[in-house]
C-alpha cells in the first residue's frame, strides 16, 4: 500500500547502511522508523562485495521494519561518489500555449532539452539541477510558471555517473528486494536538510565527514556547483590509532569513540585509559593526549584536502563558511582544530528530530526533505510502498498517475537486452530522471 507522503530512504556507507522511515504532515517531519547495519561490502565509498553490501542493506531493512510492524517495498536510494560529475547544461524551447503562459509542459520540454548532449558511452544521467531560467532574454527566473513569454531557457549543471557504479548500486538495491522508488544526488539532498537558504546562496563547503571517505560539496547561488569525494576518512583515523598505540583496529575504534579529541591543546594528559597491545597480555596505559597526538594530524590532512578540493572546484572564498555532517564531525575537539585552521564560519549540522540527533542521520533526513519537496513533480511513485508485517510483500505494482515512470529496477534490467528495447528504455530513464529533478521551486 502507498503511504502519502512517506519516504523510505537508503544510505549506503562505508560504515553503515542506513533506513529512514519519514512521514511529512503539514510540512513538519516525523521520524517514524530506522533502521541501520553495519556495512561489510563498502570500501573507500564503493562497493566491492555485492553479497554482502545485499546483506547489510537486508539487515538494516528489517531493523526498520520492525520498528513500523510492515514490510518495506520501496526505497529512495541516495547515490555518492567520485565517479559522480557536474557539468553544465543549456536547454531552450518556445513556449507552446496560445496564451504564451509557461506552464509544467513547457519546463518539462525545456530540461528535456537541455538533457540533449553528448556524454560519453560508460556515464549517464543521474540528475539534472536547474539553477536558472531565461524568459525572453530575462534571466535569474527561478520558477518561470504562470509567466508570459516566447522562448524559454534554462540553464543548470547535469549530474554524469558512471554507469557500472550506479548499476552495482541499484543492483545491490534489487537483490534486497526492495525497488526503487527515486535516485537522489546525496550531497543534494543532505543540503536541503543540513544548510540554509542563506548559506547556499551566499557560498557554503558542505562536508561529510564519514568512515571510509570525505564528501566535499559546494553550493554557492543557492544551489549545489560541484561535489567531490576523498578516500581518507574516520577509518584512518582508527588506523592510525592502531599503529600507533600497537592494537587491534576495533580496540582502537573503540578508544577513538571514547577518548577520541582531535585538538592537541585542549585534550587532556589527566584522562586516562588501558589499551590492549597485540603480542602482549599486559594492557599500557595512555591518556587523551597521545591520542590526540595521532588524531590531529591525520583530521589536519582530511581538512588540506578539503581546502585543495575546494580550490580544485573552482572556489577560494565560501562567505558561508563549512558545514560538517557525517559521524565523525561528532569528534571531540574537531570543530576548535578546524577553526584553528580556517578563517570561516564552523558548523557541525545535526538533524533536530527525535531519535536521530546525530551528524551522520543528515544524509537520510535530507533525502526526506528532498523527496518530499520535489514530490509534486515526482509523483506518487516515491512515496513508500509498507505491506503490513503478516502479509506477503508485494512489489512493482505499476505506477497510479503517469505510465512513463516505470519503476528504474526494470529499466536497468531490460537496457541490457535488445539495442531498440534498450534505446526505448533509455528514453524512458531520461524522462524519469528529467521529472525527478524538476526540483528546484524551493
Ligand atoms: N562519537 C564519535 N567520535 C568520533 N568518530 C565517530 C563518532 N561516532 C562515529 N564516528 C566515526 O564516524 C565514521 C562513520 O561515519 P558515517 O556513519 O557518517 O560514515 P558512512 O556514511 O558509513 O561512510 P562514508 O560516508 O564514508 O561512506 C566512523 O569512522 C566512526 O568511527
Ligand atoms: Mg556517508
């Protein structure tokens, strides 16, 4: 059964997979599930296990749907990652009604159009983000409906994936069963929740800080310009602290979540602790400040390359400053280095819900909210599809208001068949992708 105006959200991280269950009443949000499992087949922000990327998104699926008492059919699936591109895009059309007024059709025709460039075999569309219109040579129109005029631009960047990335992806997807209901860009979703409008506008480094790699996003004009993925990230600094202190890597994960401070002046010799050595069955005693010792450079390094990265997208100065989300902005101490290193505005985003108040929940929540916002374009295929806990689940019932958005599942599945079949589909998965991103009427 479809639940208006619920979500089922999916991120795949390095370290955990995460289900949210949001219910959106009257434009304020209701966390009503969760679900979360550790991730075994995530490397570096990629998969290289499908079975066991399958069976972490299993687990943490059914953590959720205990918590609802109903079985989840569908998910809103957020994509990440280096193999991720923006490039910019031009579309124009002339305006189709007798009136001249520019309604949905002519904004659909006009991102339809711009989706028309070459880009090269192994990549395709993901998204598309619009950040500005043009009527009749007047631009900086945001929301051109209901305007009048005769020839109608839009410019914006197109999201580019590679293709067996995004296909081991949704194939990880489908083998849990589960359908997908939306693929959203994670950095554009998670600013939706984690930045205001303010922010965006005005330049803002949105950065998620998580396990395994380092999410630098860019939003400057109010909208997203460019996003890039590090493969350094909390990990290392387990790592690190298992070299360092001659210990098992989950005993040094262990002491980090405890006693972890990434700002030498301010951790603490007094605050000591007992550390299992390898090779030896007698503990050593250390303290705060050799561990932050080893944690400072290695967060040092994440932050320079953050910067570099910043400069490589083409920015030098973010008035918004940074805004930190992933689990380990939730280190003691990060946030006093960062300010000792950069010159800007600090902030660590933490969604204000019940039950999720943790920097890594960002990313679920803003796919949510994302969702949500750009549902009226969507269409009622991305709300949740829940079957009550005892009855069979049920799947890919075809979609109620608009026949072309077929579900992606079947889409990736039948492109690989016949050229003609694949070519139909491939139109079908451009329209999908151009009704997704219609996004931008915040
Ligand atoms: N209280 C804490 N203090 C320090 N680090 C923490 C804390 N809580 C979580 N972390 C770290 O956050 C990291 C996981 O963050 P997150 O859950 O955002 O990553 P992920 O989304 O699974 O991975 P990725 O985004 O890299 O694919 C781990 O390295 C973990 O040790
Ligand atoms: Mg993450």
């Amino acid at each position: 059964m479809s639940k208006q105006n619920t979500y089922v959200t999916l991120d795949i991280g390095t370290t955990s997979v995460r289900v949210m269950i949001g219910e959106m009443t009257n434009g304020s949000l209701n966390v009503i599930g969760m679900g979360e499992a550790p991730s075994i087949g995530i490397k570096k922000g990629a998969i290289v296990d499908i079975d066991d990327t399958v069976q972490s998104i299993r687990q943490a699926v059914e953590k959720a749907e205990r918590m609802i008492n109903s079985k989840i059919n569908n998910v809103v699936v957020g994509v990440t990652g280096n193999h991720l591109e923006l490039q910019p895009c031009h579309g124009v059309v002339a305006v189709s009604s007798d009136d001249s007024e520019i309604n949905d059709e002519d904004i659909n025709r006009v991102i339809d159009a711009a989706q028309v460039i070459s880009i090269p075999q192994e990549r395709e569309i993901v998204n598309i983000i619009p950040q500005q219109f043009i009527v009749d040579g007047r631009d900086e129109i945001s929301d051109p409906r209901g305007m009048l005029g005769v020839r109608l631009e839009m410019e914006g960047m197109i999201v580019t994936g590679a293709k067996t990335m995004l296909r081991n992806l949704l194939r990880c997807v489908e083998k849990a069963g589960l359908d997908i209901a939306e693929i959203a860009l994670q950095p554009l979703a998670a600013g939706t929740a984690a930045l205001s409008k303010d922010e965006k506008n005005l330049g803002v480094a949105l950065v998620d800080l998580g396990g395994g790699s380092t999410t630098v996003s860019v939003f400057e004009g109010g909208t997203l310009r460019g996003t890039s993925q590090i493969q350094v990230g909390g990990d290392h600094i387990a790592n690190d602290i298992s070299v360092g202190f001659r210990t098992s890597k989950e005993e040094a994960e262990k002491i980090k979540l405890e006693y972890g401070y990434a700002f030498i002046p301010e951790a603490s010799e007094q605050e000591t602790f007992s550390v299992a050595k390898i090779g030896s069955d007698q503990p050593e005693n250390r303290n705060q400040l050799e561990l932050a010792n080893i944690i400072e450079p290695r967060t040092e390094e994440i932050f320079e390359m953050v910067a570099k990265e910043i400069q490589r997208l083409g920015f030098n100065d973010l008035p918004g400053g940074f805004v930190f989300t992933g689990g380990t902005a939730k280190m003691p101490g990060i946030l006093e280095l960062a300010n000792d290193m950069f010159n800007q505005n600090i902030r660590v985003a933490v969604p204000d819900y019940i039950g999720v108040r943790e920097p890594y929940y960002m990313n679920s929540l803003g796919l949510i909210k994302f969702t949500h916002q750009h549902m009226r374009i969507q269409g009622e295929d991305v709300f949740a599809e829940l079957t009550p806990a005892d009855e069979p689940r049920n799947h890919r019932q075809p979609p109620k208001k608009r026949e072309k958005q077929k579900p992606r599942e079947e889409t990736y599945k039948s492109r690989e068949t016949t050229a003609p079949q694949a070519n139909r589909e491939k139109g079908q998965m451009k329209k999908k992708v151009s009704n997704m991103f219609k996004t931008f009427f915040e």
